[in-house]
C-alpha cells in the first residue's frame, strides 16, 4: 500500500459530511474528490490539500506544513504535511476549510 490507511481513514472521517465526495487512486495516493475537483488527499509521505494559492500562506503558517513539491517543484496552492501532523484536529480542520473554500470557487464539472 502506497499510503496510509489510517490517516485516510481520519481524513474520511473528517469529510463525512460533504455531499458529492468521490476518492480516486492518484499519484500512488488516494485522493478526495468534491464535486469532481481534487480538494485533499493521503499519499506515502503524508498528506495533501489544496488550498489555492491565495490562501497557501495562512495554510504554510500552520506548523507542520509546507509546499507540495511531489515532482520536485513546487505544486503552487496545493501543501503537504507529515502524517504526524494529522493527529492535530485544530490544523487538519483549517488546512480543510482552507481547501473547501478554494474549491468552491472553482467552475462546475
């Protein structure tokens, strides 16, 4: 397995409530899907949210965080985080709002 299924499991759980959710197999990871748009995800090293890149600073300035470089270059409005960093319900739940509110300014797929 190329992540792991516990912290897919908490990020399912903090996901629970939103309509529209699909999970893909991506990048050797599993994504979240809202409404067809990628908003999180669990892969080998931790975790992914895409916050867009007007919110990318509020997201960095959490401990725990920093950019998404999962090809060797930066991924701009997406971060990452260690799966230590998960066990923080206060900065999983930010780094997810941030993400939500991103994706909903999105256009319809």
């Amino acid at each position: 397995m190329a992540y792991d299924e516990g912290a897919a499991e908490t990020m399912r759980e903090d996901l629970a409530d939103l309509d529209g959710l699909t999970e893909r197999r991506m990048f050797g990871g599993l994504c979240f899907l809202w409404h067809g748009h990628m908003l999180c995800g669990i892969h080998a090293r931790g975790a992914m949210y895409r916050v867009g890149k007007a919110s990318e600073p509020a997201a960095l300035a959490i401990p725990g965080a920093r950019p998404m470089d999962f090809t060797g270059r930066k991924m701009g409005g997406i971060i990452e985080t260690d799966l230590e960093v998960l066990a923080d319900d206060a900065a999983r739940a930010t780094w997810l709002g941030l993400a939500k509110n991103f994706v909903t300014t999105l256009p319809p797929k």
